[in-house]
C-alpha cells in the first residue's frame, strides 16, 4: 500500500462566523424526542443545509482542486505510455457524485455523535497538519495531526496541577488553555468519522480510474500495477455550539433532540436561565486516496483497503464513545489515531511487496497489464492479465515480437491468448493505423523497460531548501 492519504480540510466561509446572520444555520434543540418524525425532520434539516454548500465557492474550489489532481494523473499515463487511459472530466464527475453520498454519510454521524466543531481544536489541527506536512507529504492526515494534539492535551492536564502557571505564562499560555481545553472525545470522534466515510468511498469507487504504472520495487526489479489516486470533495454539515437566554428568540424552529444525544456529550457548562443550541452549517472538505495494486488487482484491492480502513475507524470511535463512561480510555483513543492508522500503512506496503507482482514478463507470452478504452484490443474484448501465445500462428515470447509480427499484419488478425488455465481465440480487425501504432495493450513491463516511475519520498522541507541552496 502506497498509503492512505486523508486531505480533510475543512473550509469555513466568514459567514460561518458570523452564525447570526448566516440563513443556513439551524438550531437543534436539546429537549427530547423521537419518533418517526424525528427522523423526518432531522433528514429534511440535511438536506436543507446540503443544498447551501453547493453555492458556496469553497465547494467548487476543491471540485477545482480534484480535477487538477485528476489532471496530473493523466498526465503521467501520457509519459508512461504515450495517451491517456482516463478521461479527466469523467473522473471528476465521478468523483462529486461519491463525494456527495459520503458527505451525507459522514454528516450523519457527525450530528448523531453530536460533535460540536467549534470545541475540537480545529484552529489548532490544521497547523500542525500542514507542519506534518512538510515534514513528509503522507502525514497530512487528521489521523496524525488529532492524535499529536490529544497526546498534548493530556499531557498539559497532567502537568497543570503541578505548574498551575501554564497558562499565564507570557505568549503561550493561550494557546496552552486552548489545547487544554478542547473536547479529545470530539476530535477524535472526527477522525473515526471522516476515515469511516473514507473507507465507505474506497469500496464505491476506489477501484475507478486505476492507472496503470510501471513500477521499480525496493529490490530493484521494474514490475507493472495500478496506481489508485481518488479525490472526493465532500459538502458536509457540521454543528456549532451556542449558549443563548432560555428567553432568546434569535433562532425559531429547529429538531428537538432525543434525551440520549449528544453521544459525546458538551464541555459547556449552562447557567441559570441559559440553554444550548446546536447550528447546523454546512462546510466542505476534500477526502484523497492514494494506493498501490501490485499483487493484486484494483478491484480486489479496494476492498481489502476498505475493510481494514473501516475497521481501525470503528475500534478509534468505540473507544472514544466508550471514554465518555470511562475517561481514562481517551488516552488508548489518542494512542490509537496515529500509531493504528501508521499500522495500517506499514502492514499494507508489507504485505504489496512480499507477496508476487501480479503483472511480470515471463518466457510464455507477454501479458495484457491494461487496455486503451476504445482501442481495438478494448473493443475485442481482452482482458487485463490475458497472456498472449499466438499472433496468426505464429508463437510469441516477448512485447517485441509481438509487435514485429503485427507489423506484418493486414485486415484481420487471429489472437490466441491463456485466460485462467483456458486457451481462447479472439479475432481483431486491423486497419493501417493499427500496424503502426499498436492494438491499444499496454504490457507488463520487460526487463529493459526505460520509463517506469521509482517510490520516493522528499518532504517540502528538502525541496525548499534544495531550491534556496541550489548553486
């Protein structure tokens, strides 16, 4: 596994801040209730607030963001092999589709949890994501970046009874009293939540658009995969936190909640004749995924990725819930979101690269690594891990040959190919084009391959200061 990359930025708008006079904000009041109609109301609320993030620019900014990703990956299958096998606009859509079922998905939980955003150190998340960052790419993950700040957070508890000064020292004894005052049980709740819905994403379509790559493995050897980058942008609706008279009327309307809720419970303390108030507002977020498929195919792999994702999700937001009824267990919480999410990656690369590279040259026939959508070998119907023998007769051990012979071709060629221990025959229709420019296969790589793409890792840090330093 290349590793699970988690891009959840949240976008805020200035008229969130301004929740007043923002018209997608609703109140959610804490009174109980039930019933079919709750759930009708709490749904309809969604919808309501989903509809306002589609207008909003940051949402198209991220669309932007995606389709420039999505950019750059054709681009490199335009090095690689000469054209494009995916089409830029097409994944892009694909990707706001999805993007919109795990906002939905995600939006849910998040209000069930009844995780309150203005409570869980977001001002302080994302600096230390975008420090991570800089330090190595991959770290750019909530997984990490949550986890370093609830480590922090409760180490700055432990010390404060002993240096009750902490936060008055001089410059830093503000953003000291923040950390300690943030609500671990919210965050980390986010980021079982938004790998939760990842996963989710990861077995929809984490399998589409796999590019293929010719890849130079750690022992050196060049072997053929897929590479698997996935960008969602997600329109979320999160909850904001506000303590209001009993007697206000600044907000009218909104969803009595049940007695139970929130899950998390508050870290607000109400005064007399004072009441609390959840505002739904709609935010955006950018969910990416970055994997390998080398000893297996896309399609099998997404779903591997996916159940070990959704379960470290799972044992992360179960043990933080749990930890509201037993505090100390936010400390396992901490200890979980990035050492288990660290887990995650080491055992998928370890297990990508020991086991045999699905795709490798062999003495019987070269092997279809993947097709050129619309390509007369497409429209044949090959598949990808057929293994051609025959060409017209005429037997075939390497690419070269192959490509010789259907040099020599006209009109019509008769493919004899191994296809899971059959021997099929699968006519193509050649026209000149074709003879020069190939059927549309594209092979797993030979031994000589010349363009292959090479894992390595150079954080932003090194590349600035090469830059600066570069004489």
């Amino acid at each position: 596994m290349a590793g699970i990359r988690l891009y959840s930025g949240f976008i805020f708008s200035y008229l969130t801040v301004q929740l007043s006079n923002y018209p997608t904000c609703f109140s959610i009041f804490m009174k109980g209730a039930g019933g079919v109609q709750f759930w009708f109301d709490i749904l309809s609320l969604m919808f309501n607030t989903l509809m306002y993030t589609f207008i909003t620019p940051f949402f198209w900014l991220v669309i932007f963001i995606v389709f420039m990703q999505y950019r750059r990956s054709v681009n490199m299958e335009k090095k690689l092999f000469g054209q494009a096998i995916n089409n830029v606009a097409q994944q892009t859509l694909y990707s706001i589709f999805f993007g919109i079922i795990g906002g939905i998905f995600g939006s849910f939980f998040l209000l069930i949890l009844g995780i309150s955003l203005d409570k869980i150190g977001i001002i302080y998340l994302w600096p230390v994501a975008i420090l991570l960052f800089m330090i190595n790419p991959r770290y750019l993950c909530f997984a990490y970046a949550g986890g370093i700040l609830a480590v922090s957070s409760l180490l700055l508890q432990a010390l404060q009874p002993f240096y009750p000064g902490l936060v008055e020292l001089p410059a830093v004894g503000g953003i000291i009293g923040g950390l300690m005052e943030i609500h671990l049980p919210g965050l980390l709740a986010l980021v079982g939540i938004l790998h939760l819905t990842e996963a989710l994403l990861i077995l929809l379509s984490g399998h589409r658009g796999a590019s293929p790559i010719y890849l130079k493995a750690p022992s050196g050897k060049i072997v053929g995969g897929f590479s698997m980058q996935r960008f969602w942008p997600l329109p979320l609706m999160g909850l904001w936190a506000l303590i209001v008279a009993e007697t206000s009327e600044m907000f009218v309307g909104g969803v009595s909640m049940p007695d139970w809720w929130p899950l998390l419970g508050t870290v607000m303390s109400v005064g007399g004749g004072e009441r609390v108030i959840y505002l739904m507002v709609p935010l955006v977020a950018g969910l990416g995924y970055g994997d390998l498929a080398l000893s297996s195919k896309p399609e099998k792999k997404r779903v591997k990725t996916a159940y070990h994702l959704a379960l470290y999700s799972l044992i992360l937001s179960a043990t933080t819930i749990a930890s509201i009824y037993y505090p100390p267990l936010i400390i396992a919480a901490a200890l979980i979101a990035p050492l288990g999410h660290e887990f995650l990656i080491k055992i998928g690369n370890t297990a990508e690269f020991a086991a045999p590279p699905l795709f490798q040259t062999g003495e019987d026939g070269p092997q279809v690594m993947a097709l050129i959508p619309g390509s007369a070998a497409y429209r044949s119907g090959l598949q990808s891990g057929d293994r051609l023998l025959e060409i017209n007769g005429y037997k075939l051990r390497t690419e070269m040959e192959f490509r010789q012979i259907l040099a020599m071709q006209h009109g019509r060629v008769t493919l004899t190919l191994s296809r899971d221990n059959r021997t099929l025959t699968v006519p193509i229709e050649l026209n000149e084009r074709h003879a020069e420019a190939g059927i549309g296969i594209i092979f797993s790589p030979g031994p000589g391959a010349a363009v292959y793409v090479e894992m390595k890792t150079s954080s932003l840090w090194n590349k600035l200061r090469r830059r600066f330093t570069r004489k």
